[in-house]
C-alpha cells in the first residue's frame, strides 16, 4: 500500500477494489480495520489537532474523500488521482455485511436521522443486521456509550458526529470498542435517511 503525505498528513493511495478486498482480511483475521475518510478540512484540522492526527496516523485505510485531496496531492507533486466517496465505502461496507450476514451500529446524527437511516439502509440492504443506534446529541457519558455499543456486538461501527468530533472520539476510545471495522462518516446517516 504506498502512502503520501500531504502537508503532514497521511493519505493512502486507495481504489475502492482495495478497501473490498482488504476487508474480508481483517475479519478473518480478527483485527481492527479504520476506513478514515479524508478531506482538506481534515488535513488542515490535523495539523493542529494532535488527536485528529493521531487517529488519521493510526487508520488502516485513509481515502482521498473528494476531488479536494486529489488536488491538493498534484500541487504537493503527489500521484492520488482516485477520488473515492465516503458515502460509497459506507456503501461498500454495507453490501459486504449484507453478503455476509454482518451487523451494524450506527452512532451519530439527530435522533430522527439516525433511526431513520436504520429502517432504510435494513430496506436497502436485506441480510445487514441492524444491532443498534445511538444518536450524537445525547448526554450520555462516553463510559454508557460504549457500553450500549459493545452489549449490541456489532461487527461495524460508523460514527457521524462530524468533523473534528469523530475523528477525536474514535481515537480516544476505539481501544475499548468490540467490532472490526470502524468508519468515520460524517454526514451520510442525513443521506441514508432521505
Ligand atoms: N453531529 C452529531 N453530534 C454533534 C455534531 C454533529 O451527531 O455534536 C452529526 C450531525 O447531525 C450530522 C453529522 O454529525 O449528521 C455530520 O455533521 P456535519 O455535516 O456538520 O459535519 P461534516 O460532515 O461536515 O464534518
């Protein structure tokens, strides 16, 4: 997998034919694998914020999400030119467990978003088991979240709390979180449930 950095972020050169392949891997393998959606807002982010950095340095997959990175990556005489969606690995994600009979915790969003994105994507994707959702304004402690998240035993986790709040949430407490792919996501849960 060849890596650039763009400013002093790292972004992989990713297809969406890599992120499909790679991630049977991980489950037969049992490990964690972090699809990190990629923006200039991000990069610019990281720089200052140590926990967002920290979390992109950590992912397994950071992906180019939008033309933006691509352009920034020619201007750093890098070579991503493949833009790969967020919303179309969510969707990829979605089309593996759906084959696989894998199960989904959706954290984000308001409360109707996110109950709603469930009931479509479990129309949308027959076989995908919904285990749970929570939304991204509640007052929960992070202890209680975690808690709900890991009595549900999903396989996926996605969190939509927006940027930088994902990123720093993931990175602080995805060492205590029980599933194997995690996904930032931030405003697809508002497109699911259109
Ligand atoms: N969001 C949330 N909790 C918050 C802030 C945002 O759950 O405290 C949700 C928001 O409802 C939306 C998603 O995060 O569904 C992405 O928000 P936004 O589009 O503002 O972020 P971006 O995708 O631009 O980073």
């Amino acid at each position: 997998k060849k890596v650039e950095y763009i400013l002093d972020t790292p972004v992989d050169q990713l297809k969406m034919s890599d992120i499909e392949r790679d991630m049977s891997w991980y489950f037969d393998h049992h490990q964690k694998m972090v699809l990190a959606s990629i923006n200039p807002q991000i990069i610019l982010m990281s720089e200052k914020n140590r926990c967002v950095k920290s979390f992109i340095e950590h992912a397994t997959h950071r992906f180019a999400d939008g033309i933006g990175v691509v352009k920034m990556s020619k201007w750093t005489k890098g070579s991503i030119k493949e833009r790969v969606a967020g919303i179309d690995v969510m969707a990829s994600v979605l089309e593996f467990c759906a084959a696989n009979k894998k199960s989904i915790f959706l954290y984000g969003a308001k409360p109707a978003v996110v109950a709603q994105a469930a009931r479509n994507i479990q129309i949308d994707y027959p076989g995908v088991v919904v285990a749970g959702w929570l939304d991204g304004y509640q007052k929960k402690s992070s202890g209680e979240v975690i808690d709900m998240i890991n009595k549900a035993h999903s396989d996926v986790l996605f969190v939509a709390l927006g940027s930088p709040k994902q990123e720093e949430w993931l990175q602080r407490y995805m060492p205590q979180l029980n599933a194997t792919v995690f996904q930032t996501v931030g405003g697809s849960f508002d497109v699911y449930s259109g």
